[in-house]
C-alpha cells in the first residue's frame, strides 16, 4: 500500500469521476506520478507537487478520436488546437485510405496529388513515425495504413485488377506497415484508385491484418443510394478475413433514402454481431459532411491519376460527358455543397459559398462551376455538403456499437479556409446537444463512447481508462456549460466548458488556452507506452 508520504506530481481531488467503462460515476481523487495514474481514492493527506481542486466537476479519460486525417497536419501544426480545445488527448489518423506512407519514389508525384504536400522524405511508416517524434505533438498519435496509398504505390491509379505479382507487392508493403506499428488498415471505396478494387483484393489483403492483432476501417463504397449495398460489401470483407470491422463516418447522404437505410444498416450490423462477426462503427454528430470538390467528379474521370483527371476537365468533348454525368447526379444538390477550403487568393471568395451561389455569380452551369474551381486550384479546393438528417444521426449514435470521430485535422485557431466545425467541436457537442439536451443517453455512455469503447477497438493497453497505472490522459469538464462553439460560420474557436486537458499528465489546455507543451506520445501498436517509460 502506498504511503501518505508519497510525493506524486499531481493530485486532483475532490472529482465526479467517470473512468470510461460506462461504470456509473464516483467521487474520488487521483494522485498522478511519471505520467501514470499511481492512485484512486481519498488522498486528502497525500503530498504532492501540484494540487487540483476539481470542485465537483466531471474528470474522464481523454479522448480518443478514431477517425481523423492529422497525420497530414501535425508537422505544421503541432500544437493541434483543434483537438486540444474539444478535449481529444489520443488520434488516430490516415483513415479512409489515405495515408503518409509506404512511399513509392517512383510515384512521388501521383502521391502529392492524392495524399497531399508532405515533404516525404520517407518511405516506410517507422521512418515517418520517427520524424513525427521527433517534431513532436500535443497529442498522441497512432495510425492505419491506407489501401490506396499501398495500392498507388504498385499500380498507381490503373483501374483493373491486381496481377498476382502486384497483390504480393500490396502485402508485403501492408505487412510492413503493420510491423512498423499501424494499428490497422483503412480503405476510401468511394475515391481513387480504392474505387478501383474489389471484394476479393480486399478480402486478401484485410486477412493480413489477422496475425498483428489489427483491424480494418472502411470509408464505404457508397454512403448515398447504395448504402445498405455497401454496408453488405464491408461485411463480406469482414467475414472472409476474420478481422474487427470499423465502418467509418457512418451515415446515409441522401434524402430519398433518409430514415430508410440507415435502420437496414444497423440490423445487418446487429445480425452480424450475433453471428460472431466484430463490427463497430464511428460517427460525426453533424448533418454536414466534407471532403474534396473533385468527389463531386465521376470516378471514371481519375484513372490515371489527378493530372489526368484535370487534363479531362480541360478537354472540351470529354468534359461534357463528365458534365452531364455530374449534374444528373447531383439533381437539386448543388445548392447543398458549399467551399471550405481554396489554396489560391484568386478564389478565396468562394469560401462559404455554394457551388450554385458560385455559378449564378459566374454565369456558368453549376458543374461547370465546380469543375471550373478544381482545375483552378489543380484540386485543392474543399467542400462542406449539407446531406444528413438528425433522425438519422440520433439513431446511429445511440446504437451500443458506435463510438464518435471526427474525420477532422489538426489545426490552429486561424487555419486558413473555413473548415468543417467537426475538426473543432465534435466531443463536446456529443456531449452537450446530443447527452444533455436530447438526452439520448447518460453521460457515462457519452464519454464511453470516446474513451473506453475506441480504446477497445485499437487494442490501446494503457489508454481510454481512468484506472491505476493507466497513462494519465484526463479532462476536467464542466457538464453544466460545456458547448461546442465552433459552427458552420465561425468553425475556428475553442469549446466552453472544457476546464482542463492533461496529456500524459502534462496540462496542456487550461479554459480555452495553450499552454504550448507538446506531452504527446507516437504511438505504434504493441510498443505503446506512458511518458517516461522506455
């Protein structure tokens, strides 16, 4: 037993605890040594460094977000306010296909066009890993491996199927990044070239997950009309390899199909779970998604890769075609898609404006708008798209199986472009609209939902959890006033509410400020560990 004389780091005392098992909360204080949480219990003649006095308030694990895309933001932006502030301590990032590494130099340029302007100097994931230590974070960070950057790496963007020699090459880069420390693989069906594969290279290639322990993330084939098609796709996948299945950003996009397919869904998942399968999900609390304009481009257009894809917008003749495609899609759609994001000054009007706003203004066809700002911005121009309804979300999220993700970035309180609020507000807007307000369930539920129901899924050993010799990943929050203050409108701000944020048992949020430390922990699977630990 621990004497009184102990001297921890850190105690926070007197706090409502809640320790992300969905557990109903206690009262309680934690002593905090090296990072680790040494002691829960009554330690009011304990001695330590610094005392907290929680005064009641709530104290949860941190949070962990399952589903980001940080791992192209962190090395500008290290600080990672926009997780800070909403209290997310651990991410994990390269989802839906997307991914820093393996990096084939032969294809260097095809790779900026689809996974961004990394400066890659790497090639294995160990070797980005190690930079991304060395830079350092405010947050923890771990990561897939993307099925589209292992397949751009060895048949770049061929739309066929891989020869036998080519699926060997996607293995043995896929085994690598799974022995470099991924915690899994993720897929983007619905983009180039993960558009360009099937069920049976998916299947082979998830099976290679098995041995390390990993899952599989998906960013299905379709989210709109085709969903529950695409869900059934994901479970085969699931079935055949015998690996957990993540369905990412579960959501159905299209009002024709509102309150429809989204309850076909969750029963097959259901029944799947019944039948032994591992399925979960992860979800986004808002009825906006966001990616890149080119989505909005037919598939058929991006064989070959982004220049080709632009050199076909510029071609008059086969323009049209993709024209008129596009706009029998997108039937009463295009006052729905809006600009968040433009890399040039000439096109910063655009931001926050929809595609139809954008072409009455230019005197254009809507899809001559938005093919018109792709190839202006040679693809980097972003969107927000306005397709969810909340019956919808309040019936995915309140499903057992569902954990939140924010499918958001790393980024600072003046990130340029207008990015989606999820980035910024996602957890306590869970927390806020949809645990207090709707009252959809308790906040135990809430925060085991973003703590100890993800931390299940990656296998993490010492995080999500308020327990003794845990990492001390904490938040201190304010349950009467907690907000998610970032909107559509004004997205770049902190949320109210989040009173403290301690990664690794550093303070690094107070009320909305940076303290600027940089306590966060790479983290590949199998070698996590607390700071301080070798």
């Amino acid at each position: 037993m621990m004497k009184d004389s102990f001297m921890y780091d850190l105690i926070i005392k007197n706090a409502r605890i809640i320790d992300g098992t969905n557990a109903p909360w206690f009262r309680g204080d934690v002593g905090i040594k090296d990072g680790r949480i040494e002691k829960i219990g009554v330690l009011e003649k304990a001695q330590a460094k610094e005392t907290v006095d929680a005064e009641d308030q709530y104290l949860v694990p941190g949070f962990i977000d399952i589903h980001t895309h940080s791992d192209s933001t962190l090395f500008d932006y290290p600080l990672a306010e926009s997780r800070i502030f909403q209290g997310v301590t651990t991410e994990i990032g390269a989802n839906c296909g997307i991914s820093p590494a393996p990096v084939n130099p032969d294809r260097m340029k095809l790779l900026k066009d689809y996974a961004g302007h990394l400066d890659y100097d790497w090639q294995r994931f160990s070797e980005y890993l190690d930079r991304l230590e060395k830079a350092g974070t405010s947050t923890n960070f771990g990561t897939l491996a993307g099925h589209g950057t292992i397949r751009l790496a060895v048949m770049g963007f061929d739309d066929r199927k891989p020869t036998e020699k080519e699926m060997e090459e996607m293995i043995q880069l896929l085994r690598q990044s799974m022995e470099d420390g991924a915690y899994g693989m993720s897929s983007g069906l619905i983009y180039p070239p993960g558009c360009f594969s099937d069920v049976d290279e998916m299947a082979a290639l998830v099976k290679e997950l098995k041995p390390y322990g990993g899952y599989y993330a998906t960013h299905m084939r379709d989210e709109a009309t085709q969903t529950v098609e695409s869900v059934k796709e994901a479970l085969e996948v699931c079935r055949r390899s015998g690996v957990p299945l993540q369905i990412s950003h579960h959501k159905v996009t299209r009002k024709t199909h509102w309150e429809l397919d989204c309850k076909t869904t969750i029963a097959m998942i259901e029944k799947a779970r019944r039948e032994g399968l591992d399925v979960t999900v992860d979800q986004y609390p808002y009825s906006a998604s966001s990616t890149t304009m080119d989505s909005n481009v037919p598939l058929w257009g991006f064989e070959g890769g982004m220049e080709k894809m632009l050199e076909r917008l510029q071609t008059p003749e086969i323009r049209e075609k993709l024209k008129a495609e596009s706009n029998a899609s997108h039937v009463g759609r295009w006052g729905d898609i809006f600009v968040s994001y433009a890399e040039s000054e000439k096109n910063a009007w655009t931001i926050g404006k929809s595609i139809a706003e954008i072409a009455e203004i230019r005197g254009v066809d809507p899809a001559d708008a938005c093919f018109d700002l792709i190839v202006e911005e040679k693809g980097r121009v972003n969107e927000v798209n306005y397709g969810m309804c909340e019956e919808d979300i309040e019936y995915i999220m309140s499903q057992r199986f569902t954990m939140t993700g924010s499918d958001g970035d790393a980024a600072s309180l003046d990130y340029p472009g207008q990015p989606h609020p999820r980035w910024y507000g996602t957890f306590p807007r869970v927390i806020a609209h949809y645990c207090r307000d709707r009252k959809l369930f308790p906040l135990e539920t809430a925060i085991y939902k973003m703590t100890g129901l993800p931390a299940a899924r990656l296998g993490l050993p010492n995080r999500g959890l308020i327990k003794e010799g845990m990492c001390a990943d904490l938040v201190l929050l304010d349950f009467a006033t907690i907000q998610d203050t970032p909107d559509y409108h004004n997205p770049k701000c902190a949320c109210q509410g989040i009173l403290k944020v301690y990664v690794n048992g550093i303070l690094t949020a107070e009320n909305g400020r940076h303290t600027g430390v940089k306590a966060g922990q790479i983290l590949r699977k199998g070698k996590e560990r607390c700071r301080g630990e070798k």
